[in-house]
C-alpha cells in the first residue's frame, strides 16, 4: 500500500468520525410474526361483579397480540448497548390506567426520573404492585375511581413488571431506561426509536412470552429499518 | 380438677385457629398476600369490597382478630384459675405469640413479602396452633386425673416421638420456605418427609408392641397415620400441579385446593406429635415386664422350623438337580424359615392357655409369662409377613402363593381344629408335607407333576404314624391341653397302634413311587423298599407293646431322612 493511499485512508476515516458526532437517525423497528397466533387463555373474572360486568365472555391477559398484518403487538425495543451521554428525564408524565380491569398501556418504556401517572379508571378497587429490583417496589391500593397516583423509578431496569393483587390476571411490563431511545410495537407491528446518534449499537426486542432478540446496527445519518422476526 | 368450661373454651380457640390456619393458607396459595396494601386497616377501612384476592386476606385478618380476642380472653381465664407454672408460662407465651404473629403479619404486607418475614408467619402461626393445643391438653381430664401405667417399651417410644417431632417442626420451615420461595429447598422438604414417615413406622412398631402404650394411645397413634398418610398424597398432588404443570394466569382451585390442605394438614401433624410426646411423658412410668431376644427366639421354635427346613432344601435341591443359584436358595430358605418361625409364634399366641396346662409346655416364653402375648401376636405377624415378602419378591409368586397356603392351614385351620376333632392330624399333615413342596417349586420344580405328587405323598403319609405316635407318647399332655387326638378316645391304644400300621403299609407303598415315576433310580428302589420294611416292621410291633412309640418316633425321622438322602444320591 502505497504511502499516499494510507493517509488519505486516516483522513477519510477521522472526517467521518468528526462528523457522525452531529448525524442521527431514525430506527423504524419491526416484529414480523411467523406461524398461528397461540390461543388466548380467557381468564374468567368472576371474583369481581364490576370486572364480570364489564367482560361477561372473560379477559384475555394479552400476552401475545398479533396484529391483522401478521406482526407483533407490545414487543419493547430498545438501545441496550451503545449509548454514550446523559439525557434529561421529561417531564411529561407517561400516563398508566386501569380501565376495564385491564393495563392500559400493557407494554411501555418510560425513563428514569420521569413520573408515571397511575389512574384509576374503574368503578372498582384496584392495587398497583410494582415489582422493581433496582429501583423502590411499590404496592398502593387505588380503591376509588379517578384515583391518581404519581410514582417515579430511579435505576434502569428491562422490564419491571406490574401487577394487581386484587385482579390477578392484570399484568403490565415497563421498561426503564436512563436515555430515551425505545419504543414498543403499535397495531401495525413497528415502533420508532427518533433521532439515534451516529454510532454502534446492539439494539434488543423484548417480549412478556417469545423472549428476547439483540442485533447489532451502525447508525449513521440515514434512516434504517430493523426487523426482530418472532416465532410462534 | 378439671374445669368443663374452661376446657371447652381452649378446644373452641384452638379450633378456630385451626381455621385462622386454613385461611392464612389461603392467602398464601391464592397469592393474594398484597391484595391488600394496607395494614391494620384495609383500604383505609375496616370493610374494603370483598372483591379478588381481598376476599382472602381480609377474611384472614377478620378470623386473625377474632382469634386474638380469643386468645386474651384465654390467657386472663387461665391466669385467674389455673395456677400450674407451665400453664401460667403457656397461657402468656398465647397472647405474646398471636400479637407477634399479627404483627409478622403487618410486617410481610408493608414491606411486600419478603421471604424471610413470610416464613416466620408461617411458622409462628403453626407454633401457637401447637400452643393452644398443648393448653388444651393441660387442661383435659386426661392430663388432670390420669392414673400412671407401668410400661417398658414408654421412654424409647417418648424419645422416639421427641425426634418426629423435632423433625416434624424442621418439616414446617422447610415447607413455608418451599411455599414462599416458588420451590426452592423442596429437596430438604422431601429428605425431612423421608425421615419423618421411617421415625412414624419406628413409632408405631414399638407402640403396637406394647400393650399399654397400645390401649392408651393406639387411637392417637392410628389417626397421625392416617394424617401423614393423607399429608404425603397431598404434598404429591400439590408438587405436580404447581411445579410440573405450567403456570396459570392465577392459581387453579385445585392448586389452591391441594397447597391449603397440606400446610393445614402439616399443622395437624406437628400438634398431633407435640401431643404424643407430652401424653407419653405423662401417662406411662418406665417399668413392666421386659422382653429378651432370647423369648422371641424360643417362641420361634427353632429347632421344629429347621426341621422342615431341611425339607425344603431336600425339595430345592430334588428339582434343581444342584444349587446352581445359590441366592435363589438363599431367599428360598430365609423366607421358609421366616414363614415357619412366624407361623410357630402365632400358634404359640393361640394356644398359650392349653400351653398353660400342659407339663411339657408350660415353661414357654408365653405360658410361663415371660413374653407379653400382644408383642409374640405382633412379633408373629411381621416375622410371618417378611418371609412371605421374601418369597414373593425374590423366588417366585408360586413358591410365595404355596408359603401361604401353608401357613394359613397351619396357623387358622390346624390350630383351632386341634381341639375340636381327632381329624385334625389329617389337616395338620397337608402343612406338615408342604414344606419339602415348597422347596421343590422353588428349585422350579413342576407343581403339577407326578413326580411332585409321589414326593408329596410320602411326606404327607409320613406325618400320620409319626404324629400318632407322638400324641400316644404325649397322651396325658394333650388330655390336660384340651386337644382331640386319637388316643384320648382309645386308652388301650389298639386303634392308634392300627392306624399306625395301616399308614405305614400306605407310605411303603408310596415310598417306591418315584421309582415309577422316574425320579429315580434301582438303588433308591432297593434302599425305600429296605427302610420301608423295617419301618412296617417297627410299626407292627406297637400293635403288641405301645410303649416302644417313643423310639418309633426317633425311627420315623431316622427313616424319613434315609428316603430323602438316597432321593438325592440317586436322582435320574
């Protein structure tokens, strides 16, 4: 290799890592779903007349949904590794509701620092356990309805699950990061991770009962679509 | 003095703890525990919806409250009336354990169930369940007005309880941990199972080997079988359904089912030992007759079962040819001997009164008082049962199927027909020969085979002129022991001398059969036809002179053992 060859190699190589400082991009995440949709374990909610009221034919806990296009519902995605700096809680609260007996969201990502509105939509009693590892475990009744409570988690933690003692097919999953490049998988089986610093990442699916999956991806200005395949 | 009411009173709390147990493993099994974030009050009030897993633990708190009235009421009752030290101890010890208990409680739910707070209300729980029922033990008419029974086997049995149930307690925190910690340690929970089911077999040997400890505490003793009994199929059912089965949405009722009843049950248990070892503490003083191994080993008559021993080997020994499989023979001969010694035990238990009555009997460990007859019943009945598992697992069901047949002839059909009729040395004849059979098929020889009906034919044509001889010897005996022999109905003895020789014309006949059969060969011809002739001869004699029975005896075992020895040498 010729003297002249290297060096502009190296001059290449710095001119791209001075300027990936200021590219980013957006990853369009996606969760193609192979094989038949399991059945739904319908859970028969006879041990509150409200929640009986409210589902006469049962619950299902929804733990897979598969949507019409054949993807994948609430699989969390999220930059696992590669991450460099610290990124400021918003404050905006993510909204948690308890209505018709069931989490609403099921899935979602929130960030450390940031409030979570808990509220109680229903006309009965409901408890939100959280059973954090990293961050405070917390357990509060919300007997009224309109009840809100506001909680916060201050360490990282994929996932946390929630969970209502009175109800006991109620379950939800938060995943709790320190940055904000996440996201969960909506009706059409994508999610969207915004304005992603140039760089290496190892990116991760999650999901409550196929697992989880890692890729590697290189960020640079273009936008890229990533797509985590489950199987049935 | 015992005090009815008073008495009554503690059951009563006692069995709503019972039920306060019961509930509390309801909240565990349904996971309600966190149902209700709150503690003392629920939701803020004392009445929150009885709805989902609040139902659980609300109730349990509700029943927890009405027992810990209960429980004070207990303690000022007990105090005002009752002025023992360890009652004045227990009935404190009640009131402090239900608020520590309430307390462990508000403990678990505030800081979310931390294991090792849950197990400690689990475990306290059962402690003051075990309190309550040592309360009410203290305070039955039993305890108060009991009068002390000597008994020998008492301390062992006492020691023995105070191991179950230290390991029955042990069984309790490994089983709350198991069931707060989603299964870990269920090792440890099986290993103590194991250990607690071989102390309750030790337990119930040494006290249904007792007569005291049986009549006081066989009833006690028989429902803690029942229990564990009960307890290990549902620790069974419960580990397949909750740990083999995947998990549901929320618990199955039959998980709920199956989990509440064993820690219920486990409780039942613990308090039944605890019990046990307090009531065999009190009602029982350390003396009694004992028992040496040397009674039990006379009750087997030894040298009777090593007599037909010897025909069994003879069998064995026919039909194999050689004793090629030398454990087969072992195993043939241990349980025969099992089977024989057993079955001699038990005769002896039945007729310990005729035994009683009779010179030549009298001194045997039974009659002579040296054995308590319920442990020889006992002693006969397990010795009889090895033998007859012996056969059955490792020669063969037949041989185990013929042990049987003998020893329920000899023990349930012989034995009571002895007094009833002359006829039985017919009947006592078909266990008396089947021995040598049972040797026979367990060398694989044909059961149904002519050479096994010869064989069978001698020995059972043997015992006849040998018996008569010997009731003619023992005449006076067997009158005074109240059994029917021939000659208590014929002083002269000129029927029994006849009989004597008619049988010994029949069995000369029978003695030449394996020779036509082909078991054997010319020179057992020559040598069963000699023996058989003298034999005759020395039978014919006694038609004369009676008197000479006593060596026609001896004879007839020296000539029984000539027919076999020369089966052996010249088998074809």
């Amino acid at each position: 290799m010729k003297r002249g060859t290297v060096s502009s190699y190296f001059a290449l190589l710095s001119a791209v890592i001075l300027t990936s400082q200021a590219q980013a991009a957006t990853l369009t995440l996606k969760a193609p779903f192979e094989g038949a949709a399991p059945a739904a374990e319908i859970v028969k909610p006879d041990a509150d007349p409200k929640c009986k009221l409210m589902h006469p034919e049962g619950i299902d806990p929804g733990a897979v949904i598969v949507n019409p296009n054949g993807t994948l519902k609430n699989v969390f995605v999220y930059a696992k590794e590669g991450v460099a700096g610290k990124f400021e809680a918003p404050k905006t609260a993510v909204l948690f509701d308890q209505k018709g007996c069931a989490y609403s969201p099921k899935v979602f990502g929130i960030q450390t620092g940031q409030p979570l509105e808990i509220l109680n939509s229903d006309d009965t009693l409901h408890n939100v356990h959280a059973l954090a590892k990293n961050s405070k475990e917390f357990n509060l009744g919300m007997p009224i309805k309109g009840m809100k409570l506001k909680k916060t988690f201050d360490k990282p933690e994929v996932m946390v699950k929630i969970k209502c003692e009175v109800h006991p097919w109620m379950g939800a999953y938060a995943g709790v990061l320190d940055h904000p490049f996440f996201g969960v998988t909506s009706e059409d089986g994508s999610a969207v991770i915004k304005d992603l610093p140039a760089g290496e990442y190892t990116i991760e699916a999650w999901h409550e009962k196929y697992g989880t999956q890692t890729q590697k991806v290189t960020v640079s200005d273009q936008d890229q679509e990533i797509s985590f395949p489950f199987k049935a | 003095m015992f005090h009815k009411n008073l008495y009554h009173y503690s059951l009563f709390t006692a069995a709503a703890t019972l039920i306060l147990l019961g509930a509390g493993g309801l909240v565990t099994s349904t996971g309600s525990g966190l149902s209700v974030p709150d503690w003392p009050l629920s939701y803020g009030k004392f009445f929150p919806p009885m709805i989902g897993g609040i139902r659980f633990e609300h109730s349990h708190r509700l029943i927890a409250a009405f027992v810990g009235f209960c429980t004070f009421g207990l303690s000022i009752w007990l105090w005002r009336v009752d002025r023992r030290p360890l009652m004045r101890v227990l009935s404190i010890s009640a009131s402090v354990a239900i608020l520590a208990q309430a307390l462990l409680g508000g403990l678990t739910v505030k800081f979310m169930l931390p294991t090792p707070v849950s197990v400690s209300h689990a475990c306290l729980g059962q402690t003051f369940f075990c309190l309550l029922c040592v309360i009410v033990l203290l305070l039955s008419r039993e305890w108060k007005e009991a009068t002390v029974t000597p008994s020998a086997a008492a301390p062992v049995f006492f020691r023995l309880c105070c191991t179950a149930a230290t390991f029955a307690y042990a069984q309790l925190v490994a089983g709350a941990v198991v069931r707060h910690t989603g299964g870990k340690g269920i090792e440890v929970h099986l290993f103590l199972a194991f250990f607690i089911v071989v102390h309750l077999l030790f337990l119930n040997v040494r006290l249904f080997l007792d007569r005291p400890l049986t009549e006081r505490l066989g009833a006690q003793m028989i429902l803690l079988n029942g229990l564990v009994l009960f307890q290990l199929f549902l620790g069974l059912g419960t580990y397949l359904v909750k740990y083999l089965i995947e998990k549901a949405a929320q618990p199955r009722p039959v998980e709920v089912l199956l989990a509440t009843a064993h820690q219920t049950v486990g409780a039942l248990i613990l308090a039944s030992l605890i019990l046990l070892v307090l009531r065999a503490r009190r009602l029982f003083s350390p003396s009694g007759k004992t028992s040496s191994p040397s009674e039990f080993l006379e009750l087997m008559k030894p040298r009777l079962t090593l007599t037909a021993l010897l025909a069994t080997l003879a069998g064995y020994l026919l039909a194999s040819g050689e004793a090629s499989d030398l454990a087969r023979l072992f195993h043939t001969m241990l349980g025969a001997f099992l089977l024989g010694s057993g079955g001699n035990a038990l005769n002896q238990y039945f007729e310990r009164d005729a035994d009683a009555r009779m010179p030549r009997t009298q001194n045997r460990p039974l009659p002579g008082g040296r054995l308590d007859p319920i442990l020889a019943l006992w002693f006969g009945w397990i010795i009889s049962l090895t033998g007859l598992l012996e056969l059955l697992l490792f020669v063969s069901p037949l041989t185990a199927g013929l042990g049987l047949v003998i020893f329920l002839s000899y023990v349930f059909i012989y034995t009571p027909l002895k007094r009833r009729t002359t006829l039985n040395t017919f009947v006592g004849a078909v266990p008396g020969a089947l021995p040598f059979l049972l040797g026979w098929v367990a060398g694989e020889g044909p059961l149904l085979s002519a050479n096994a009906a010869a064989l069978f034919l001698i020995l059972y044509l043997w015992q006849l002129p040998h018996f008569y001889a010997i009731a003619w010897v023992y005449r006076d005996d067997y009158r005074l022991g109240g059994f029917q022999m021939l000659p208590q109905r014929d002083p002269s003895g000129k029927e029994t001398a006849s009989q004597i020789v008619l049988f010994s014309v029949l069995l000369f006949a029978a003695a030449l059969m394996p020779f036509h059969t082909g078991l054997s060969g010319v020179f057992y011809l020559v040598v069963a036809a000699a023996s058989s002739a003298v034999f005759l001869v020395l039978a014919i004699r006694l038609l004369r002179d009676l008197s000479k029975a006593k060596q026609f005896v001896t004879a007839s075992i020296v000539y029984l053992c000539t027919l076999m020895m020369s089966l052996l040498v010249d088998k074809t």
